[in-house]
C-alpha cells in the first residue's frame, strides 16, 4: 500500500543524528522490504533496538499436513475451535501451501505477557468476534468486528481484547499484501473507481514510548519455529517515524461493492492482492437489475486457483446450511456453483445481506490435521438432487 504516514518525533533530514532533551542520542532503525527496494519506514528508538540478553529456547509451530494433494470440496466448522488462552497456542492452521497459511483462533486473553514478532510472514487477521487495541512499536490501532487488520512481517505486536469471545480469521503471506493495483493510479493514489479509497484505511494513531532497561520476552516465528527471545530494552522503544511501512486497519463494512445488470465475476468483491493468492471481500448488495437476471453466481470451474470461503453473517443465496465461522474449499480442476433449487430460489430477489471473506489462491492447498477435525464430511456430495 504506497502511502506515506508519521507519528511523532523526527529529525528533518534522515541518517543524521537526533538526541534527547537531555543530549544523549536517539538510535535510527530502517524498517524495511525486498532488500532496500520495497517499502520502508525510519524509526527511531529511545534505546538501541539490538539488546538481546539471552535466547530461551526454540520449538516447532510446523502444521502437521493430512492431506497432500487435496481434490474433494471440504467444508469445516470454524466455530468448533476451542478457545484457548493463549493468543499464539490459540491460533490453529487449517490450509496452507508455500505461499500462505489459512489459520483459525479464538484466544481468551489479550496477548501482554509477551511480544510477538512473525519474520516469515504479513499478516492480515479479520475479526469476526471480538473488540480490542492492536499494540504495535509503531503505534496502536483500535479494532472491531468486520475490521481487516494488515500487519507486515517484522513487526512487533500486542493485542488487548476487551472480552475473552474472541473469534479470528487469519491469512499469513509470506509475499506482500497490498491493495490491487488496479485499483490505483500510476502516482499510486486509489482510483474515483476503486470500491474503497484512502478514507477508509487507518494506520496507528496512538504512539507508546517505552524508555525502559530490563527484560522483555520477544516470541519470534521463522521458518514456522518460535524462538523465544530475552530482549534487554522495551520493544515499544520507538518516538517517532515515518515511511511506507506500517500495520493499518481496513473494516469490510466500507468495502463499496461494485454491481451490474448482470452477475459480476468475484474479482469485483478483490481486497487485497499478492503475488500468489488475493482476498475478496463479500458484502450486502443490491442484486443484478437486469429484468432476466439470475442474482446467484453462475457453476464456475476453478481451473487455476483453489477458492476458500469464510462465511462471517448473513444469508447465502447460494448455499445450504450455511453456519458463522464456516469455510469452505472448491480445489481448482472441478466445477462448484449453486446448491441445488438456489438459482431458481434467487430469481426476483433484490439485494443479499451475506458478508463473507474469500482467499483464492494459485497453487493447491494442503489440508491439515487440524482442519480434519472441523470437516463436514458429506459436504462434496451436497450438489446431488434429493
């Protein structure tokens, strides 16, 4: 996302020094991507952000695959995850490939007792259930349902929840997440005809300065293992920056959905992209207007991509049994579309009230042990007459 944001102290001109009130120094970190040639921000720290007393230890976060090679529509019940306190142990992966993981939580508690850190990883973690504060070295970012929460890899976070129901939908990516690119000028400002705009996306506004010796637990992901660090300065050490590079928030409520005589291909509900999968956002919308239109999306082979669909609220005109907190998945190489009787049903209705999240990715996704539990087994044979 090319726009630029600051929040408080900085020199005037970077890499030359900035001190305290009292004389001492300031310590400049580049935050940044793709070597020196992505986005990137200046932070400046009240102590060096380089102090590591100790590693603690390191163990294993690998998903563990139960089906390599997956060609069946699977559908799983989302809310069947347990909550569980920790904010990390509560995080359960169910798909992933090379490119992402598509992952399931619902902590208890807020995440304070330590920092965490992904370094393979951005982030974009919707919240279905739950209010809160996402704490960052950048700056803070209040949080509420129907909210997209982006946060590039390397940052450092917390998270406050207000209450212990708490229900995420997470995307790790280990490429990029930016807004289409279509949906942008050659300047990189959004387009009059992008169905959101710079309006609606909020970076940290609420910058936390710690000026603190001690020791902080840092829990870092890399290569899908935690290490736990002892860090001997306050990660949120940060007093001013400035740059590209930032956590921010989008809400699904202030995606303008774009609509037609007739039915709209999905790349009309597109959210953000990467180089390997994108995210669509399904919200409510008046229907197709053309007199013979068929509102319910068209059968549709998925040649290219395997398709993943989390349901958040609402009616699905063009599924059975539809419960909050499911997903399902269509493989790319078999056609899926409306359960039978739905198109018909669909015929003459005026809007849909459905919000739903859908990641399509461009390699085949793995199923893992933990998606096993949550399966509706039956689901692929749903498409039969009855």
């Amino acid at each position: 996302m090319p726009r630029y944001h600051k929040l408080g102290n900085i020199p005037p001109k970077r890499h030359t020094f900035f001190k305290k009130p009292d004389g001492s120094f300031y310590y400049e970190e580049l935050f940044g991507t793709i070597g020196f040639d992505g986005m990137s921000s200046l932070l400046y720290h009240t102590q060096r952000p380089t102090q590591v007393k100790a590693v603690v230890k390191s163990y294993s976060v690998e998903p563990k695959i139960a089906v390599a090679k997956n060609m069946k529509s699977l559908a799983l019940k989302g809310f069947k995850v347990p909550p569980i306190n920790d904010f990390l142990e509560s995080r359960k992966c169910v798909l992933m490939n090379n490119d992402c993981h598509i992952v399931l939580a619902s902590p208890k508690k807020s995440l304070t007792e330590y920092f965490y850190k992904n370094t393979d990883s951005d982030e974009v973690i919707f919240i279905h259930e739950g209010t809160g504060k996402l704490r960052t070295m950048l700056g803070n970012i209040d949080f509420e349902y129907g909210d997209y929460l982006v946060i590039p890899r390397g940052m450092i976070y917390q998270i406050d929840f207000d209450t212990e129901d708490n229900r995420l939908f997470i995307v790790e990516s280990k490429h990029p997440v930016y807004t289409p690119k279509r949906y942008r000028n050659y300047f990189g400002q959004h387009l009059e005809s992008s169905p959101f705009c710079e309006r609606d996306l909020h970076g940290p506004s609420e910058l936390e300065t710690f000026d603190e010796k001690g020791e902080f637990l840092l829990k870092v992901k890399k290569q899908d293992m935690i290490h736990e660090y002892i860090y001997a300065a306050h990660p949120f050490s940060v007093v001013g920056w400035d740059g590209y590079n930032f956590p921010y928030k989008f809400s699904i409520h202030d995606f303008e959905p774009i609509t037609g005589r007739v039915h709209q291909p999905p790349p009309v509900h597109q959210t953000f992209e990467t180089s390997a999968f994108v995210i669509c956002s399904f919200v409510p919308r008046m229907y197709d207007y053309h007199p013979n239109a068929v509102p319910a999306p068209y059968n549709h082979s998925n040649i290219d991509s395997d398709e993943v669909l989390y349901y958040v609220e609402g009616d699905f005109m063009s599924r059975k049994d539809v419960e909050k907190g499911q997903i399902t998945l269509h493989p790319a190489g078999i056609p899926h579309g409306p359960h039978p009787g739905t198109m018909e049903k669909s015929i003459g209705k005026k809007e849909t009230k459905e919000l739903a999240v859908m990641v399509d990715t461009f390699k085949p996704l793995m199923i893992t042990e933990e998606a096993i539990k949550l399966q509706d087994e039956d689901y692929f044979k749903s498409w039969l007459d009855h």
